[in-house]
C-alpha cells in the first residue's frame, strides 16, 4: 500500500487537510523561526488563501528567536528505579534528551503536532516519537514519511508525488492525555539520516471517522539541533511561557471581538423603532 493512500485518498487531500490543521499555527517556543520565509512554507503557502484564517496569528508573529531552528535540544534528569544484585530496588537517575519540536494552535495554545527524538543515557537505542490531538484511531497506528526538498516543495503546491519513492515509518500509539496521543518507534539510525538530510516529515494519522490526517513537519535545523547541546532549561520554559501569554492575550482579544459583535447585532433590533418616533410629531400640531 502507498504510503499517502488510504480508501483511495492520496497525498493531495492529506496535505490539504495538514494545511488546514495548521492555518492557524505558531512554532513554539521563542527558539522558532525567524520572520522570514522559514521551514514552515510548506503549509504556510496554501493556508494564506483560507479566508477563516485571516485573523489568526501565524508562525510570523512571534518575535524573533535566538535560534534559526524551530528545533531544540532538551535534557534533564530523571528517576528511574532498578534492582541491585541482591535484588533491592534503588533509584538512579539518568539524563534523557528530546530533540524536539513543537506547533501549537495560535488560538488556543493546543498542540497541533510534536515530534521528538528521545535519547536516553545508558541505551543504545533511541526512538522517534510523534504526538497528535486526541480523536484519532490507536488501532490503525501513525506513518511517517521523510520528504526530501523536492518533494516538501510539491507537498507544499498540492502538487502529486512519487510515493514510491518514500520509506514509511510505521509508529504505534503509547500514551493519551488530554493534550494528545504520542505515538513512536525506535529510531534507527537510517531514520535519524534521514531526517539530518530530509526537508520535511509527513506524519499521517486516521481519526475516528477512517479518514487520514496529514500533519507536516519541517526539518530544517533538525541535524544541528541533534549533534548540538542542549539549550538552557529556564531559558527554555521561560521563553515558552511568553508565547503562551501571546496566546492567552489573542484569546482575550477574540473574546472582546466577539462580545462586541453579538453587541452590535443586539442593538439593531432597538435601533429601528427609535427611528420611526419622529411620526408621532404631526399629531401634536393639530392641537
């Protein structure tokens, strides 16, 4: 089976509906791309022409970063529990790193696609995981394709691909929470130079309703983030955090919006009979 072609649907009605999930994205956090045409074109071309989009922020309207890449290298400790040679259970910590990037929804601050490399200290595997919003189909599993420029350029114009020439990464779901469900797989190293080398990763998901998902991935900054260190955690969060209160702020500012437009529409009923009042003036001359 092709890679983009589930009950008939190909690659353009997935990359159609990756542009429409992500009409209304930010890069998060502030180590996102700069103002300029960055590696989110592939979806920001097509979604310029959704006119439900136009109030919505975009990746342009974040401030720009210290970094080029809206990819970022996270490390900390953590507890993992195991047993001695005598068998009693002790704690040792271990560093475990994420390569990670991250769109959120410029509206509600929701994430509309994660993925990551996870690196843990100590093991020499290493796995590749996606997260996607809730609602999807677990059975069926996410894909994942590497697209090289050629391929992300013609993505991005709704343009048909060689599909055959894709490798599909075959991811299956281990975790849902209210934010999403993360999907992964071992990330060999094959995928991993893929990916250094690749322009874009297009993940594919089935929702409820057996219709696929496409949710694209820029790579660009990919390959220096991974061999590169990781960026200072404070920093990180605190970054972060002020584009959560951007987004917080647009909430407020389409709650105005909207209070003010159901406001107007109230008045226009009142309006009318106002208007009609002065008819009434004839009548008390004839006294």
């Amino acid at each position: 089976m092709d890679f983009m072609k589930t009950n008939g649907i190909s690659t353009r009605v997935a990359t159609l509906a990756a542009v429409v999930a992500l009409g209304a994205a930010v890069t998060a956090p502030a180590f996102a791309q700069e103002k300029k045409k960055d590696a989110a074109k592939p979806a920001a071309a097509p979604a310029a022409a959704a006119p439900a989009q136009k109030a919505a922020p975009t990746s342009a309207d974040v401030p720009p970063p210290p970094s080029k890449s809206a990819w970022v290298k996270l490390c900390e400790k953590a507890a993992f529990n195991k047993k001695d040679k005598d068998g009693k259970d002790v704690k040792d910590e271990k560093n475990i790193c994420l390569t990670h990037h991250e769109r959120l929804d410029g509206n509600t601050g929701m994430v509309l696609v994660s993925a990551a490399i996870r690196q843990v200290e100590g093991s020499d595997k290493q796995h590749l995981m996606i997260m996607v919003p809730i609602g999807m189909a677990i059975p069926a599993g996410a894909r994942a394709a590497v697209y090289s420029k050629d391929q992300w350029d013609k993505a991005s114009k709704n343009e048909k691909i060689d599909e055959k020439a894709l490798k599909p990464i075959e991811l299956k779901y281990s975790l849902c929470h209210p934010a999403g469900c993360t999907a992964e797989v071992e990330a060999t190293a094959d995928i991993v130079n893929q990916m250094k080398g690749g322009a874009g990763l297009m993940v594919l998901a089935m929702n409820a309703a057996a219709q696929p998902i496409g949710f694209p991935v820029p790579l660009d900054g990919f390959g220096e983030a991974f061999a590169g260190k990781p960026v200072d955690n404070v920093e990180y969060a605190k970054a972060r955090g002020q584009l959560m209160a951007q987004i917080k702020q647009r909430q407020a500012e389409l709650v105005e919006q909207y209070k003010k437009e159901q406001a107007e529409k109230g008045a226009a009923p009142a309006a009318a009979p106002a208007a009609a009042a002065p008819a009434a003036k004839p009548a008390e001359k004839k006294k």
